[in-house]
C-alpha cells in the first residue's frame, strides 16, 4: 500500500463528472455499471436490508435515520466493500470509503490494489451540488476524495464533509459511464 502522504490540505471540489442531482433527506445510489452490485444497508440498530441493485438501476432510501452505511460489493458475499457512509443529525455528514475492498498481502496487510472496489474501474462520485461531491477518476488512488487508510493515518483533514440536514447526498459507481 501507497503511504500516506502527510498533509493539511483540504480535498477540492474536482470537475470529473456532472455533480449529481439529489432528493432532499434522501441517499440514493445509482449504478451505471455493466454489472449488477450486491449491497448490504446497515444502520444503527443493525442491517436494514440486503438487496442487488441492477445495472442502470437506482436505490434509495430516507436518511434521516441516523448514522448508516450503504455497502456495495461485486460479489455476493460482500468480502470486498465500498462503504457509503452518512449521518443525519444536526448536519448531514458523509464520506466514501475504499478501506475494506483493498486486496490483502499474504502477511494480511493491505496493498494498493484496489480492483476489488466496486466501480472504481470506470471512477466514483459521491455528495451533492449544494456542498460537495468526492470524485475518484477511473482506476486511480484517490485518497483525498475517500478513505484508504484507517483514520486516514497521518492525514491532518479527512475527506469527510457536512451539509445542510434536509439536504440529500447522491453515489454514483461508475461515474464515468453516466450519459
């Protein structure tokens, strides 16, 4: 795995892709993969759903129930997983993470390879057109945009961000395909 690099600066608004549209107080996912995504909601009280979303297909849900995170894996066991993580309380907080679909080495560590990372292969976008949208561009280390490394290391500002509570956040895997 890549080390960190030490640093104060605040990830900027990337120009990748469209920033997406959103619902208010609503999370929704879309897929603009060629292939279906398994994902697994989980919310404070445990697991609020299992599903597949479709390719070209839309999900969403209300976010106003607390801390929650959507997890999207390739694969049906959900080994390797994107997590889309939000909060709604006095501000909606949100992130993207891309720790726990790093491949691991044989000593169990984590290395660089993120394949397993459900539509990185054509670029993520999360958030809104009101505060911010993270943006990894296709099959690349995007470490100011979204989580690699747990706590983020030695990274003084987190790619992390908050808005306005009835605001709503978009994801979009495999940015780069939308029309």
């Amino acid at each position: 795995m890549p080390p960190p690099i030490a640093d104060k600066v605040e990830a900027n608004q990337l120009k990748l892709y469209t920033i997406p549209q959103t619902k208010p107080k609503t999370l929704t996912v879309r897929n603009y993969c060629s292939y279906k995504i398994f994902y697994q909601h989980v919310g404070s009280g445990g697991v609020l759903g299992n599903g597949t979303l479709e390719a070209g297909g839309t999900w969403a849900t209300p976010t106003d129930i607390g801390g929650s995170n959507f997890k999207a894996s390739k694969t049906e066991d959900l080994a390797k997983v994107v997590q889309v993580e939000y909060n709604r309380g006095a501000a909606l907080w949100y992130n993207l993470s891309l720790i726990d679909c790093l491949a691991r080495g044989p000593d169990g560590q984590r290395t660089k390879d993120a394949t397993g990372c459900v539509g990185l292969e054509a670029g993520l976008q999360f958030g809104n057109k009101e505060n911010k949208s993270f943006q990894c561009k296709p099959g690349t280390w995007c470490d100011d945009q979204a989580y690699f490394y747990p706590e983020n290391m030695c990274k003084e500002i987190n790619p992390v961000t908050n808005c306005a509570q009835d605001l709503g956040v978009t994801m979009e895997f495999c940015a780069s395909k939308k029309s």
